[in-house]
C-alpha cells in the first residue's frame, strides 16, 4: 500500500486542561506515515481516521516525549559555552551519547557553571490531542526519499 501523508489540526494539552500548543490560525501539521515524524501514540491513535473526522487522543507520557531524565541534566564549566552572556532559557544543539544532536535549554546560570537540559519540554506528562483530520493524500516521491512529509507552507529545505 502507498504510504500517505496525513495533514491534521491540533489542540495540546496537559492533563489540566491547560493549552501547550495549537495548530489553529496556522498551517496544520504533516506527517508522512510510518516513519515516526509525529509521537508514536498519536500516530497509532489517528491510523484509519479519514479527511474531515475529528478525536480527542489522550497520549500517556511513555508514548508522547518520555519521562523526565535527570541525567540529561548536565552542569558544565561556564568557557565551555558558546556564549558570553548566557542566560536561562537560551537554547544550544549539544551532542548526546551516540552522537544525534540534540537541543539543551539553559536552565540555571552561576559565576562558573551553567546548568543544561537536554530533555524535551514536553517530557515527563501525558499529554492530551484534539485532531482534526483536514487531508490525507500519497506521499510525493520526492516525500518518500527524504522520509518526511511536506507541509504546505514549507520552504523547502534541501
Ligand atoms: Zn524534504
């Protein structure tokens, strides 16, 4: 079967109620299936929907962006920053374990040491969609060689 790209709006939320992050008054999101460009229980949940449903997905913490991980929580000598004046909640790609870059975000600043974190914002929470399936179509060949799918307001990229 050909592989489809899935265009969907969504509402975020956490287990409160509260709105992380929504989709509405911009492009929706897509995502070529199969390939894990989207978290995996979303993926799952939103497999078989068609153009036009909609449906709320509750999506426990160990299928969204994991569990908090304290030993992605890494003091380090202040030179060795790549900025001077560094402050919390500045941003830097860092390296992780096996080499994959990984965004850290600056969460503590003293005279000597700054303190990063390398885990995703969203880690450590359910998390809680609601979608709304606005297009489903094949992937482009083009799509299908670089694995990921091509919103409809991307620049394109390489
Ligand atoms: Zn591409």
């Amino acid at each position: 079967m050909a592989q489809k790209v899935v265009s969907f709006h969504y509402i975020l939320k956490d287990s409160k109620g509260n709105v992380l992050e929504s989709s509405h008054g911009d492009d929706p999101m897509s995502y070529l299936e199969g390939v894990g460009q989207i978290i995996p229980g979303l993926e799952r949940a939103l497999a078989g929907l068609g153009k036009g449903d909609k449906k709320s997905v509750h999506v426990p913490v160990a299928d969204a962006y994991g569990e908090f991980d304290e030993t992605l929580v890494v003091e380090v000598p202040r030179e060795e920053i790549p900025k001077k004046d560094v402050v919390i909640g500045d941003q830097f790609q860092a390296e992780d374990d096996a080499g994959d870059p990984r965004i850290v975000v600056v969460t503590e600043v003293t005279e000597k040491t700054v303190t990063v974190d390398g885990n995703h914002p969203l880690s450590g929470q359910d998390l809680n969609f609601d979608v709304e399936i606005t297009d489903i179509r094949e992937a482009t060949q083009e799509e299908l060689e670089h694995g990921h799918a091509h919103g409809p307001g991307d620049d394109h990229h390489h």
